[in-house]
C-alpha cells in the first residue's frame, strides 16, 4: 500500500484562501462583540469592524470612531471597573477557529484525507 497525501495542495488552499478566511473569523468576533458589548449604549456596538491583511495573516476587529469609548468598559477606568466584552468575544471564536476553516474546506470540497492505494 501506498500512501497519498494532498497536504501541498491543502497548504496552497489555505494560502490562496487566507483573506476568505480572516474574513470568515472576523465577521463571528464582531457579531460575538456586538453580543457582548454593554447594552447601555447601541452606539458601542453599531460601531464594531474588522479589517483583513491577507498578505500579512492578520485580522484586526475592534469599534469605530462612533465607538471610541468601548476601551472605557474593556479595560475599565480610575472610576469604573472593567467590563471586558472584546477580548472574550475573541478569546471564544479563536476557540472555535480551528472548526471555521474545516467548515471552509469542506464548502470548497478541497480538504480530503489522505488516500491509501
């Protein structure tokens, strides 16, 4: 028996797909944010985005000008306790990143195990 693998062909996938997929993660942190988010104000969680940097693997989500005070509840204040809301909308879709990317794969019907022949 031989074994054969498509692991280059999966990489290569996964590097032309890249955007497609910062783009997939950031759409779930921002709507687990705007979950979050403190509802005393709709202001903070109308105003959450992300950008994608594909050439750079990165994907940055965090609020608008319209939101500049969400930093305030994150990370807290002299007067007010933090009430983070972004880092763990992040924390629990970066849990779940490893199932997006399958769900990715098997929507391009790309992703097959290896074969043995």
């Amino acid at each position: 028996m031989k074994y054969e693998s498509n692991l280059t062909q999966a990489l290569q996938y996964m590097e032309d797909s890249k955007e497609e997929f910062l783009s997939m993660l950031g759409d779930q942190v921002t709507d687990k944010a705007v979950e979050k988010a403190p509802k005393d104000s709709e202001r903070l969680a109308n105003s959450m985005a992300f950008t994608v940097n594909a050439k750079n693997g990165e994907m940055k989500s965090g609020t608008t000008d319209k939101g500049w005070h969400g930093h305030f509840s994150e990370l807290g204040t002299e007067n007010q306790p933090a009430d983070p809301w972004l880092t763990p909308a992040f924390i629990e879709i970066t849990k779940e990143a490893e199932a997006t990317v399958q769900i990715a794969f098997r929507k391009k019907n790309t992703y097959k195990a290896g074969r043995r022949r």
